[in-house]
C-alpha cells in the first residue's frame, strides 16, 4: 500500500448525533451511521442468509490491496490475528507463532524407541508431507481455473465448492485421511494419536520463517485487469433512517467524511486509522439524509495458511489434550473476557475487496458545502479524503460531482477511479468455543 509521504493530519467531517428537541428534526448518529453500513454490507456479502460467514468483520479505515508489489502487506494482513469483535482490528500476535506455541506447549508422550517402527512412522510422515502439498498444488490450479472461468462462478458460488466436486483432489484426500487412520491403527507409543501433531511440528521446524505465510487462492492481478475493462460484478447499498440494524453502538469513531493522513506512518499497510471525534456536525434531518455506497467491482478471495508449514486439523484435533502450560489460545464466546485475551479466537479465511468506489450523499445546502471545503482543503494539501472504509483522492483520477437535487437536499457524489483495489471487510475461521 503507496501511503509514504502522507503527514499524519486528519480533518474529519464526522456525522456526530445531537440532542433533538421536539421542534428540531433530528440528526444521524455517527456511530448508528456505521451499524447502518455494516448491516447493508454485510447483507450483502452474505446473500441475505445472516448465518453465513459467522467471522465476518468490517474493515473502517481504507487499506489498499497492493500485494503483487508488495507481498510483506498480504502477510501483515493474513498473518496477523484480528482482535474479537466486528470490526477488523489487527492484533500485535502472529499466526504462525500462536500455532508453533499451541504445538509447543502440548504435553506429548516420548517417542518410541523402536527404531523399525520409528522408520516406518518416519516414511509415513514423509507421504503425508507430500499428500498435502499435492493437495495444496491442485487447489491452487482449481483456483486459478475458478477464477478466469465465469461460467464455473456462475455455477458453484465458492471457489471452495468447486474444488470439492474435483475427483483427483477427492482421491488426494481420501488417501490423506486413510494414511492418518492407519497410523492410529499401529498404536505405536509416542505416535498413535500424536502423529498428526509431531508430523505438523516436523513441518514448521523445516520451513524457513520468511516462507511460513498464507496462500491467496484468487488473483489480484486479474481482479485489476477486469476492473480497467469495466468487467467485475459491481455492488451497491443504501443507508436511510429506515435501515435496520443488528447491533448498536459498537464503533467508537464516527463514519465521515474528512482528510484521511492517518496512514501516515505505515510503510506497508494501514492499521487503524487515528480518526479524531472533532470537526462539524452534520444538520441534515435523519428522515432526509440518504447516503449510497458502492464499487464498480468486488471480489471475495479465499486465503489460507501455506501447507509447507500448517496442518488445519492440528487446533481441532488437539484443542482438549493436557497442556504444559495453562495457555487461554481460543477463548469462549459466550464470556467476554476469554475471548478478548485469547490467543488465536479466529484468523483470516477471505478477503472481501471493492475497487473503484463511490459514494453517493443526499444531505442540506450546509452540510454540502461542509464537504466541499473539506475537498477543496484536500486539493490545496495534496491529500486525500475518506468516507468510511473507502479513500478519494482527487488530485489524481477521482471525481467529485457537486449539486442541487431539490428544495431541500443537494447531492454530493465521491467517486474513485483508481483500478487499485481496497480491502472492505474480512472472514475469519472462528476457533473460538
């Protein structure tokens, strides 16, 4: 993500709620405003059923997907464990490092000191290395062809469903569960149950830490090439006084619109914005205010960690077994405490990402012109402005469209052309009980 050079200043023009009294018409809640966002969006990403994608968070600062340049920021992203909650807070714990102290830390028996035994353990394990990699190979050549084909998209809705209709990785993967059930059946001391997990330790020992990274099943590259052809599935959500909404009062900061520089200290990628409660509020009524948010294009891309070093089943298999040291690693839900001081709740399984985004503003001649000066500000600085999750920079290719759209409302419209594309939201594989 290009943010060098950006002074870290922020200007926000947030949507702040104030007091209505019975003859003042009341105005938006910046917080209710993003519960708002994030129940249209996330219905969206989730086709209306809000059982799916259970590790759903909103992404509220832009970040920009810029990892074929720079593939430090996709492991920053993937590899850092998001705080619990809704919205996409990265952590200061590693992925990688909870999963070799979870191997660490299990109390696993001595092993067995046959060495025919030990050899023939030693040759199963060196198949099983090669299942999963064979695995990995084939999933990511599925993914590809997922990717490129529209017509595979059209018929299976993930790229995870068309890889289990794939009769060789079928084939791979009976005989990589067979493999793991023979080994239990030699109930050798020391392995049996625990091959799983010595194979798993075995595996991350070998690879080197700068290899010890996710795989992106879905091509970036491509992603932008269809977004400069106009070729991506595009999207688009409303927020009014009417939108209903599942939480309440979960963000802290206000969506706004204002001079986003709160990236001005990351080198790679943008980890939480410094987004400051001060600036103007807006006095558009909440019967009149209308606010549309959408991207030319979007694209959902499955990311997990490489096989060469992780083994899914590790967590689940030994999740219950004695441990050397009293670690919290998944925290229960239901308590709040544990899941917020767990180690690895959850980590990233998709990438939801927007490109070309636009926002579309129904709001008084007052808080029009507010927005205004906030773009013109942005034009003298050289910077750029936020809305949300979303950055405008109209130094550059993005557009700003200013005007009256009836006696009472002007419309104000933020659009980007860039065909970078922005992370918007994330999936992660919930671990917690």
């Amino acid at each position: 993500m290009k943010v060098a050079g950006i002074v870290a200043v922020l200007l926000a023009v947030l949507l702040i709620a104030t007091t209505a009294i019975a003859e003042t018409p009341k105005t938006i809640d910046s917080k209710g405003l993003w519960e708002k966002y994030r129940t249209v969006l996330f219905d969206f990403l989730r086709n209306g059923d809000d059982k799916a994608l259970p590790g759903l968070q909103l992404v509220t600062t832009p970040v920009s997907a810029e990892w074929e340049e720079n593939p430090e920021a996709f492991n920053l992203i993937t590899n850092t464990i998001p705080n619990w909650g809704i919205s996409w807070d990265m952590s200061s714990r590693t992925f990688y490092k909870e999963y070799h102290r979870f191997l660490t830390n299990l109390k696993m028996p001595p092993s067995s000191p046959n060495k025919e035994l030990e050899k023939k353990l030693r040759e199963m394990e060196d198949r099983y290395f090669e299942l999963t990699l064979d695995i990995e190979d084939l999933e990511y050549q599925l993914s590809e062809r997922y990717d490129r084909m529209k017509s595979v998209q059209r018929r299976y809705s993930t790229v995870d469903k068309f890889v289990r209709t794939n009769l060789t990785w079928r084939r791979l993967e009976e005989q990589r569960l067979q493999l793991l059930a023979d080994t239990e059946m030699l109930k050798v001391p020391g392995w049996g149950k625990w091959f799983l997990a010595r194979t798993a330790l075995g595996k991350y020992l070998t690879t080197p830490e700068e290899d010890r990274t996710f795989l992106s099943l879905g091509s970036l590259k491509r992603f932008r090439e269809e977004a400069l052809n106009d070729q991506t599935n595009s999207f688009e959500v409303k927020v009014t006084s009417k939108t209903v909404t599942s939480t309440r009062k979960t963000y802290e900061q206000g969506i706004g619109v204002g001079i986003n520089l709160s990236f001005a200290e990351t080198v790679s990628v943008g980890v939480k914005g410094n987004f400051q409660k001060s600036g103007m509020n807006f006095k558009t009524s909440t019967d009149e205010l209308q606010i549309i948010i959408g991207a030319k294009g979007w694209k959902a891309i499955p990311v997990k960690p490489k096989s060469t070093w992780y083994e899914p089943e590790v967590f689940e298999k030994y999740r219950n077994e004695a441990m050397r040291t009293n670690i919290n690693f998944f925290g229960k839900k239901s308590n709040k405490k544990s899941i917020e001081s767990a180690r690895v709740p959850h980590y990233p399984k998709t990438l939801f990402l927007a490109v070309k985004p636009y926002v579309t503003m129904f709001v008084s001649r007052e808080d029009a012109e507010e927005i205004q000066k906030s773009k013109s500000f942005s034009l003298e600085a050289n910077i750029g402005v936020s809305f949300g999750n979303f950055d405008f920079n109209f130094n550059k290719a993005d557009s700003f469209e200013f005007k009256q759209e009836n006696s009472k409302l002007y419309k104000v419209t933020m659009t980007g052309n860039s065909p970078t594309p922005v992370l918007m939201a994330v999936d992660n594989h919930i671990l917690a009980n």
